[in-house]
C-alpha cells in the first residue's frame, strides 16, 4: 500500500454512553487535516457526512458538533459584516432589531406584494423578508416583486424617516440566474439579498464572495435543513450548519 494509512485514518479517541440510554454512544472522532481542501464547505462535508452515513455497521449515526483548527478556519473568507456594521448601515442603536416574513408568501401579485412590505415597514418594521420558496413564479416574476418591494422599502423609509430593508431573495436554478438577479438588487439600492440552503454548499460559498465583493450583506434561509436534523438519532445537529454557512461567509442565518 502506498497509503499512509496510520496518519490518514479516522481516530475515534473517546466513546461516552449518552445518558438514559443502552444503545447510544457520542464518539469523538479526529481526521487528519490534510484530508480536506483548503477553503472548500463541499470537500469538507464529503468526508464528514458522505457515505459514512451508509455504512451497514451503524444502524443511525448523528453528527452532534465539530471543532476546527484554526489554520483550516483561515483558510476560508468567513462573514464580511457583523452585527456593529448592519446598525451603523440601518443607523439603529440600543435595541435589537424587528423583521417579519411577507404572509401570505406564495400568490400575491407584484403590487400586492409591494403593499405588504410597504405596510409592515411602515408600522414598525425594520426589515420585512421574502420568503424561501418566492423565487420567480407565473403570478409574480422576481423583477416585479424586487421592483414592487423596494417602492416599498422607499415609500416606508419616507413615511417613517428612518432606514428600512427588505431581504430579496435571489436564489434561482442557476448561479447565473442568481448572479443577475442579486446585481439588480444592488442596482435598486438595496443593501441586503438572501439566498436558501437548498442552492448547496457551493452556490452558497460563490454568492458570499459575490456579497463580500459587492458590498451586499447576506442572509440564508434555513430551508430543507430539517430533512437531516430534525431526527434525533440521525442526521446531524443544526449547529454544525450553522458553522458551515459562516465558514462560508454568510452575514446571518435563519435560526427561528
């Protein structure tokens, strides 16, 4: 063999009993970190929750947490903004923040749509968000709803005096799709898109270093996450997601 297999293979150094439990184990298990490519969400979760998750020797397997070195942390962009930069943008101190989701999400037209967001803004609001599965459908194209909802956002802004936002959803089939679709976004002024969790680790990586780019903060809707960490036993637990995306460089997560 001309794999060094006593430096590359896993190392389970330490096996608990989960309480209350006779079947269940936590074991702590190390890798090597020069199994990973540098910077890359798609590579690390191939080894980590790729066909290990198949094996016929374990009947369910759940991934509880990860600790990162360091040197492999900074290898990736990470968040471009934080919380000090979103206040002084929305020049709000003191207190936390008020956003809400457009409801009904699916079948207002473009200028119903526009109406909601105005209102909302308008009675309080700070943000108002499109929802994860508004994309671009026959009753509102997303140009119509982007345009419609920043009319919105400005009308509010006016009403109330102070800044206002609306989280456009630009998640699409396509990254070219979604490039476009968040370049226009920018060009309307807004200040903030989101994309799903469903476009993949990938998608996700190449829209934040767009955002960093461009000056845009990024949220990420938590969609289809509990197909993998709802089950108690198997899957894996959303706060591992949640590192990943901000290894990403997502600026916030949907964590409701």
């Amino acid at each position: 063999l001309l794999t060094a297999c006593d430096l590359y293979r896993a190392k389970a150094y330490k096996v608990d009993a989960v309480p209350n439990t006779s079947d269940q184990y936590f074991a702590y298990i190390a890798y090597d970190i020069d199994l990973f490519e540098e910077g890359s969400i798609a590579n690390l979760t191939a080894s980590i929750i790729g066909n290990v998750f198949g094996f016929k020797a374990v009947k369910a397997l759940r991934l509880e947490d990860m600790r990162l070195p360091i040197a492999y942390l900074k290898t990736f962009q990470g968040p471009a903004t934080g919380t000090i930069v979103e206040r002084e943008r929305m020049d709000k101190f003191g207190r936390p923040f008020l956003g809400a989701t457009v409801k009904p999400k699916l079948g207002l037209s473009g200028k119903n749509y526009g109406r909601v967001v105005y209102e909302g803004l308008k009675g309080g609001l700070d943000f108002l968000k499109d929802d994860e599965n508004i994309n671009s459908q026959p009753f509102m194209r997303w140009r119509e709803r982007y345009l419609f909802s920043i009319e919105g956002v400005n009308r509010a802004q006016a009403a109330a005096g102070e800044i206002k936002g609306h989280y456009l959803n630009v998640t699409a089939a396509t990254m070219e799709d979604m490039y476009e679709r968040a370049e226009f976004a920018k060009e309307l002024g807004s200040i903030i898109c989101m994309i799903d969790l469903v476009v993949g680790y990938t998608a996700i990586q190449s829209m934040a270093i767009w955002a960093r780019k461009t000056d845009m903060i990024l949220h990420l809707h938590r969609a289809g996450n509990s197909t993998y960490s709802r089950q108690k036993i198997h899957g894996m637990n959303f706060r591992v997601i949640c590192k990943w995306m901000r290894m990403a460089g997502v600026d916030h997560i949907h964590a409701g």
